[in-house]
C-alpha cells in the first residue's frame, strides 16, 4: 500500500513539474493556464456579447454546449482579458480544424468589454509571446497559426511574422 502511495505521489510531483513547464517556456512565451468552466460574472460578459448565438446553441438538440474561460493581463495595465473556449457546432469548423475561442478585454474598470479577436484552435492553449512596445503580444495557439496584433484586433499574422526564434515552427 505505500508503495502505491508513493508512486501516486511521484505521479503528482511528475504532473506538477509538467504543469509549471507548461506555463513558462523561456524565450518562448508563457502559456495560458486555469482554464475551468467560467463563474457567473465571466460568463455574463460572454453573454453580453454572444448572448443570441449561445442561446442558440443551447436550444439545438442533440447537442452540448460547453465552455472554458481562463484570464490573462496581456498589457499589464491591471485588468486581465478574458479567454472563452466555446465548444458547439454552432462555434466549431471541421474546415479550419477547430472551434472558437473568444478573446474580450476592456480599456478600464467602468468601460465596456468589447471583442478583440475570435481565434480557431483546436484545443485551449495558447502561448503568449513577449510584447513588444505598446502592442499586445502575439500569441500562439497549439495546434494552429499564430495570431497577431493589428492595433484593433488579433488576426492569423503573417507568414513572416509567424516565423518562430531559430526557424522553428509553431
């Protein structure tokens, strides 16, 4: 029985170490992590403003509606933008090889969230890429291209742009 104990422990510890490596990559970004299905004052801004396409979502039979959220500062101005993972037919496409993931963030405590980009991944992770400047940081979902900047809203960057350190791909 402590044997047993004892390889569960080092299954833990080995999972732990997994999980802190997964989240800081030197040099390479640091990923998002803490995804969970979103609290109500979360999901309340995801209805606000996909509020017509859940409810249609969630009225389609035959299917589920499922949605994970995570936060990530990723201007360091204090208020963190908000990640939902949506998973439904409704927000996924064989075609592009994913479903939704919706990014919303506000400029200060009293304004308005509002959507910054809506990025196809096939699962929720992605690697935030150090900023550079007064941009937001590329980032990097696992499975899919990267998505860039443009000053409004995050886009599929570039080709060039999605070029990674030392030729490797993302």
């Amino acid at each position: 029985m402590r044997k047993r104990r004892l390889g569960m422990v080092m299954l833990l510890a080995g999972a732990a170490s997994g999980a802190l490596a997964a989240e800081t990559m030197p040099g390479a970004g640091t990923e998002i992590v803490g995804w969970a299905e979103p609290g109500p004052a979360d999901l309340a801004v995801l209805e606000g403003l996909e509020g017509e396409n859940l409810a249609e979502a969630r009225n389609t039979k035959g299917t589920t509606l499922k949605i994970e959220s995570a936060k990530k500062d990723l201007d360091g101005d204090g208020i963190p933008e908000l990640f939902f993972f949506v998973r439904h037919p409704l927000f996924c496409y064989d075609e592009a090889g994913g479903c939704s993931l919706i990014i919303v963030r506000r400029a200060s405590l009293s304004d308005p969230w509002r959507e910054i980009g809506v990025l196809t991944v096939p699962v929720p992770r992605i690697v935030v890429m150090p900023a550079k400047g007064r941009d937001l940081p590329m980032l990097r979902p696992l499975g899919s291209q990267p998505y860039a900047w443009d000053g409004q809203r995050y886009e599929p960057a570039p080709a060039a742009a999605a070029a990674a350190p030392g030729g490797e791909k993302p």
